[in-house]
C-alpha cells in the first residue's frame, strides 16, 4: 500500500500479480495485513481506477477505490485516517 484515503488505495503490485488487471475491474480486499486497528476492512469489494504499467519496471501501480463499504466500516477507516494518514487528498477518487 502506498496510499490510503476514505475513498480507497494506491498500490503496488509485482508485475506477475497484476498481470491483467484492468481499469475497470472489481476486485476483493481480502485483508489488510499489519493493520490491526482496521480489522473490518476485510472482504472489501473494490473497483481498479486506474493502472499504471511501464514494461521497464518489475511492479504495476493501482488505484483502487472502496465499493459499497458498510457504514460501521467507513467510519472506522476515517477515523483510521484521521489519527495515522493526513488527509489532504485522496488520488484514488480523482
């Protein structure tokens, strides 16, 4: 993860573990490993925003955005947010 907002991710992926995936797709958070203080963020339907992908590096970056998240979950994320991430912007839902 290398970006987190309300609205969804920033990540990075080895090439092999986005190969495929598209702007467009839906996607499943399963987890969010090291992060005990959001356990409800598990099981997340995602949406891939956008992908960007140069051939010369050994990693793909995604935007994803959260899809339907549960209130009782939102409000645990901004919450997250709010005490561990500053949250000027969220790119993810540019």
């Amino acid at each position: 993860i290398l970006n987190m907002c309300e609205g969804g991710l920033q990540i990075s992926l080895k090439r092999n573990d986005g190969k495929g995936v598209e702007q467009g797709d839906r996607v499943i958070l399963r987890q969010l490993k090291g992060l005990s203080e959001i356990p409800l963020l598990t099981d997340i339907p995602m949406r891939v925003m956008w992908v960007m992908d140069n051939e010369h590096l050994d990693h793909i970056l995604l935007g994803v955005a959260f899809d339907r998240l549960p209130e009782e979950t939102l409000h645990t994320l901004r919450e997250f947010i709010r005490s561990r991430i500053h949250p000027d912007e969220c790119p993810a839902q540019k």
